[in-house]
C-alpha cells in the first residue's frame, strides 16, 4: 500500500510540475514575443514614415 501511495504521489507530482512548467515556458514565450513585435513595430514605423515621405516628394 505503501509503495502504492508513493507512486500515486510520484505521478500527481509530475502532472502539476510538467503542466505549471509548460504554462510557465508559454508565458516566457508570450512575454518575450510581445517584445519582439514591438521591437518590430519599433523598426517598421519609421520605415513606413520614410515611405510616406518619398511618396509625397
């Protein structure tokens, strides 16, 4: 019964710490795309506004 109880214990151990570390690396990868884009977004901005300018010229 013993044994029982700590591979139960053993498997539910492993279920809540692989699914907060998957929730947690898909948190990570959120955050750090986020900055990304906006990094991104950053770079293309400008490159738009130099468009527009040389449309108009």
């Amino acid at each position: 019964m013993i044994l029982y109880y700590f591979i139960y214990f053993c498997s539910m151990f492993k279920l809540y710490f692989l699914r907060y570390l998957v929730f947690y690396t898909v948190k990570f990868h959120l955050l750090s795309n986020k900055q990304q884009e906006q990094e991104e977004q950053q770079q293309v901005y400008p490159s738009h506004s130099n468009l527009k300018r040389t449309q108009k010229n």
